[in-house]
C-alpha cells in the first residue's frame, strides 16, 4: 500500500495554514489510513481533520479546522494509495494487449477495479467483484458504475472473457441493481462472435434480467495491426448496418415496455454503414458520450451554440497515470486552461487537426460556416493502425507526420482529447510537433471560439 503524496496544497486553504506543503506524505487521517481518493475525500469532509504527515522524514500531526465541506486544499499524487485491481480475463479484443511495445508503463495497465470505474467510468467485468465490495458500494453509494456485458449467455461470455467465472459473474450486476446503484452497460461486438443473433439474444438477456441498467452502448471493437488474435476483424458496412438495425429494434421494443430506449449504438457504427446519425433527443442527456454514444450530435449542438451541459472527455487511458483528488481527473495539458496568444497572426488560415473518424463529422460542420480558410486535416493512424481512427488515440508520431507536410504561417487547432497531462499516448508532447499548435478543449463550442479568433486553451511550439 502507497502513502499519499501531496503534490500542490492551495494558497490560503485550511491546508497551508496548518502548515501542510508540496511533497509531504499523507500516513493517515483522523487515525484511518485511506485506501483511495474515495475514502480521502470523506475524511477530510470533517471540521476537525488531523493529519499525520512526514515532512521530508520529520513525521508531525497537524490538526486543521474547517467549515464542514469545506475543501482541505490538498491535491494528492493518485486516485489508489493502494494496488488497483488487474484484470484476469484474457478477451481477444482487448486493446491493452493491441499495444506497441516500449510506450510507457502505465499503459500496460490492464484493471478490472470497481473504483476506477465509479472514479472514471472506466468499465469493469465484474469477474474480481466480492461480498466486501458489494457491501462498500452500497453502503457508500458508489454511483454509477459502468461493467461491460459482452453477452449475458453464461457460456458466450465466458468465452468472451476467456475466464470462466465470466459465466456467473453478472450476478454482482443484479445485486447491484437490487440495491439502487446506478450502472450502465457495454456490449463490445466482435463480427463473427457475438454479433447477429447472439447480439439479439444478449439484449433479450437485458430485457429479461437487467432491465433497471441506466444504459447500454453497443460498440465495434477496435483492432489495431499489433493484436496476435486470428478471430478479430473490423466489421463490414453490411454488418455495421446490421447493428445499427437491430439497436434501433430493440429500442422500439424497450421504449414501449420500459418508457425509455435503453440500448443505443455508438457513432461509429452510423459511420460505418453510412447512416445519419439519430436525432438528438434520442440521446437524453448524452449519459454514455464518452463511450462513443451521441458525440457527433452533442458537438454538433455546441457548435451551434446549444450547451447539452456535458463535461469534457476524460480520454483514454486517463485514470491509469493518476489523477487529483479534486474532480478525480488529470488535466489534459500540463499546463492547464489558460489562455495565450494565438498561432501566427488572428487572421490567418485555420487548419482542424483529427483522426479519420472524427473528419467526417467536423467536415460538414466547418463547411456550413461558408469560409474558404478553414479546413480539415484527417491524420492517418499509422501508429497503431487496423480500423483505428478515432481522434482520442492520435499521437505525436502521426500528427508530426502530417504536420511536415502542411504549409507554415496557418493555425493548426488540436483537440485535447489526444493528451493526457500534455503528453500523447507515444510520449511526444505538442512542442516536438513541427508546426505550433493551438490545443483547443474537445467540445464543439471551443472550436466555435477558436475559430472566430478566440485564444484557444494552450499553444505549443
């Protein structure tokens, strides 16, 4: 088990005035050794917090007082003080063993921690769930969570998983939904394996047994040209159409029994079978949008000035490199939100920087705008490769590639979603990058100011 680090402390907090500074280490709280951001933030919520702390090998207690709720002003180094969670299944369609080799550490993590998917959304199988988590989740309202279904045939999600508890492990699922706790579902669909009818059986399954689910995404899997695994293959356009037909069955069926549609299917797959996207009203509150559920529609209306009132993208792989107890999330750039000064000149041509997938939605939104000096640059994913085009797994080898070839003296506008504390998944940062970029926050309204001239959130050169 990890102590917490203290890696920045607020001027003027409850914190400082006790004398708390960067780099102490946190042993414990009111006498309790926390296990996680979770049980942190509920013992600093107390008036009278004392902590036991070691200043450079000088151990101390130090009591601060506070209103109730308010903040301590500590921002600690992670979210788990002790080991997260791996996961033992073995899926074939997992991206973690899809991976290049030599990215850094964190990467390789593969977990199944019911914490980080209440912290995160990160999805979990439930194959490591115990009665002492169970008990914890209740009695905390650790809600909601996120746990990937897959199928819920005993014997096809076992061999989904390739872990034989898969078989029985959405009974923690019920019980779960027996006690009130918010979850929403995921069905990763691999073609040839449970697509088709076991997709429609997988739904009925939903219907029968877990009905109370707050969602469920129906998603393609991503294969990139590192998987070893023989039976994974990106889908065809019939069989992109072929879900994207049967979700909307299902949704018909789940809207007149339950009242709600219940299943939808990611954006992806629309793209796929080159079908309009649903309408907005289809999505609600855009619950499951980081699981590729409604985001070209939640864009599309922040472009237009609509506020769906969604928060930004965590992207991907967020959790693992730890985040601040404060809103659980590492921040996208290094430096945070603050404005600068825009790229060469205010005026200059503006060229939007995204993956394959993401340039076919941004296409005909800059197009409405009738400017000839604003246009979309598609980067090609090489770095990972296969049916990989999503802009969140964009990295500084691809975006350096293509940025050689574009001309000087133009804005070139990068999504945040592609950085986690300023960094790609490659370990590039955006000033090794040949041209400057204007990181810009991933949400249609941010690019709307950044292109009227707005600073965007942070320039690198």
């Amino acid at each position: 088990m990890s102590t917490p680090v203290v890696v920045a402390v607020t001027s003027d907090s409850p914190a400082e005035r006790a004398g708390v500074v960067r780099g102490d280490l946190i042993h414990s709280i009111n006498g309790a050794v926390p296990r996680d951001v979770i049980e942190y933030q509920l013992l600093v919520d107390e008036p009278s917090v004392c902590l036991d702390v070691d200043s450079g090998g000088l151990r101390r207690e130090l009591n601060v007082e506070k209103a109730a709720g308010e903040p301590l002003g500590i921002e600690v180094d992670s979210a788990l003080f002790d080991r997260v969670r791996t996961c033992d299944n073995h899926c074939e369609f997992c991206f973690i063993y899809q991976l290049p080799k030599g990215l850094r550490p964190s990467l390789y993590v593969k977990d199944d921690d019911y914490r980080l998917s209440f912290l995160y959304g990160n999805f979990t199988t439930l194959t490591r769930f115990t009665e002492a988590d169970l008990e914890r989740v209740v009695t905390e309202r650790l809600s909601p969570l996120y746990v990937s279904i897959h199928a819920t045939d005993p014997g096809k999600r076992s061999e989904m998983l390739r872990n034989r508890r898969g078989a029985t492990s959405l009974r923690w699922l019920r019980a779960l939904l027996d006690h009130d706790i918010e979850v929403h579902g995921q069905v990763v669909v691999c073609p040839g394996l449970n697509d088709g009818l076991w997709l429609e059986d997988t739904l009925a399954g939903v219907a029968d047994r877990f009905s109370e689910l707050a969602s469920v995404a129906v998603v393609p899997l991503g294969v990139s040209d590192h998987t070893t695994e023989t039976r994974m293959r990106a889908h065809t356009t019939e069989e992109a159409a072929a879900v994207v037909d049967t979700v909307a069955a299902w949704q018909e069926r789940f809207l007149e029994v339950l009242g709600r549609r219940l299943v939808f299917a990611a954006d992806e797959y629309y793209l796929l079978a080159g079908r309009p996207f649903p309408d907005a009203v289809t999505y609600g509150d855009f619950d499951m949008y980081e699981d590729g559920i409604g985001m070209a529609r939640a864009f599309e209306m922040e472009f237009t000035g609509v506020d769906v009132g969604r928060e930004a993208p965590s992207g991907f792989f967020a959790s693992v490199d730890g985040a601040p107890a404060d809103g659980y999330r590492a921040p996208r750039t290094a430096g945070g939100a603050t404005p600068v000064s825009l790229g060469p000149r205010p005026d200059a041509p503006v060229a939007v920087l995204t993956g394959e997938l993401g340039a076919r939605v941004l296409a005909p939104l800059l197009a409405s705008l009738g400017r000839d000096d604003v246009r979309v640059v598609p980067v090609e994913n090489r770095f990972f490769g296969g049916n990989v085009g999503v802009t969140g797994l964009l990295v500084g080898e691809d975006l350096a590639r293509v940025l050689a070839g574009e001309p000087e003296g133009q804005r070139y506008l990068l999504p945040d979603v592609c950085l986690s504390g300023g960094r790609f998944l490659d370990g590039m940062v955006p000033g090794d990058l040949p041209r400057p970029v204007e990181v810009v926050a991933t949400d249609g309204s941010a690019l709307r100011k950044a292109l009227s001239g707005t600073p965007a959130m942070e320039m690198a050169r």
